[in-house]
C-alpha cells in the first residue's frame, strides 16, 4: 500500500491551490492596478476559475480510481468524519464557484472574453438572476477562506500535535513508498 498520494494526485492538488491564491488575489487586489488592467485582472480570474473547475472535476475522477494513502498511525473515527465533510465541502466549493461565475457572465448578456477567446452569453440579459448569482459567488468565495484556513490548520495539526503522516501524504517530492 501506498504511503503517500500518487504524483497526479499530489500535483493536481498543489495546481489548484496556486490557481486559486491566483484567483483569489486576482479579486482582492484589482482596486491597487490602473482601472485599464481591469479586463486583464478581470480574465485572469475568469482563466483560473474555470481551469479550477476543470482540475476539481479531474481531482474528483483521480480519487475514484486512486483511493487515498492510510494515515498512520489510524485518528479517531470522529476525524475522519471530520475530514471528508471538510474534503467534501471544498470540493462542492470549488466546482461550484467556478459554475456560478461562469453564470452570471453568461446571464449578464454582453460579450466576454478569456484571454481572447470569446465565451457565450445570453441573447437576453436577466439583470437580476446575474445579481443573484454574483452575490452566492461572493458569499461562497469568502467562506472558503475559511474552509481552506480549517484545511491547512488540520494538516498542521495532525503533523505537529497528532504526529501522524497526513500532510506528509500531500506534500511532493520523493517520500517514503510502500
């Protein structure tokens, strides 16, 4: 049995962390840059939201086929239930804010772009499902600053204080394999 995730896994999974820091300061920092890098900023978000979707429902695929590395020594069955809802509700998270956004600049009904390439949009716009929409973007994407933060402090707290191999399991390079 395996002791650490597989290299698809494992890079996959580092991907979509980085593409969303990306997307993320991509929205949180636009205000600092000149009001023309808006389409720009604006595309970089778009780019790495749906490369996100793209790379989760890949994750999702992976998971099926590659089951997860045992965490030695085995946690209490109240963390493990713990640790798939929190797995679970990232993965809804972000295959859902991707599909939301990508919503709202269809319904918005004007023309759009990703880095060139034009993306569809409503023939009719529909002003107030667009607004509807932007705002469960936003609410969702704020609460995942928290579940990723609840993520990353699991992880810590099993390697610090729990002492057992589950952020080991994630992290790259060559580990120890059985």
């Amino acid at each position: 049995m395996r002791s650490k995730y597989t290299t698809l896994q494992i890079s996959l999974h580092w991907l979509v962390f980085i593409l969303v820091v990306i997307a993320y300061c991509a929205m949180e920092l636009r205000g600092f840059a000149p009001r023309s890098y808006r389409p720009l900023i604006n595309s970089l978000h778009f780019f790495c939201g749906i490369s996100v979707l793209v790379l989760m429902v890949t994750r999702l695929l992976v998971r099926v086929v590659y089951r997860a590395p045992a965490i030695v020594p085995k946690p209490h069955p109240a963390m493990i239930g713990l640790s798939h809802l929190a797995h679970t509700l990232i993965y809804l998270l972000f295959i859902c804010l991707p599909v939301l956004g990508f919503l709202a600049l269809y319904n918005r009904g004007s023309e759009w772009q990703i880095f060139g390439i034009a993306m569809p949009f409503s023939a009719v716009p529909d002003e107030d499902f667009e607004y509807s929409l932007k705002s469960w973007h936003e609410l969702l994407a704020n609460t995942g600053y928290f579940l990723v933060a609840i993520h990353a402090a699991g992880a810590l707290f099993h390697h610090y204080f729990i002492k057992d191999n589950t952020l080991i399991r994630m992290m790259p390079g060559k580990g120890k394999r059985q």
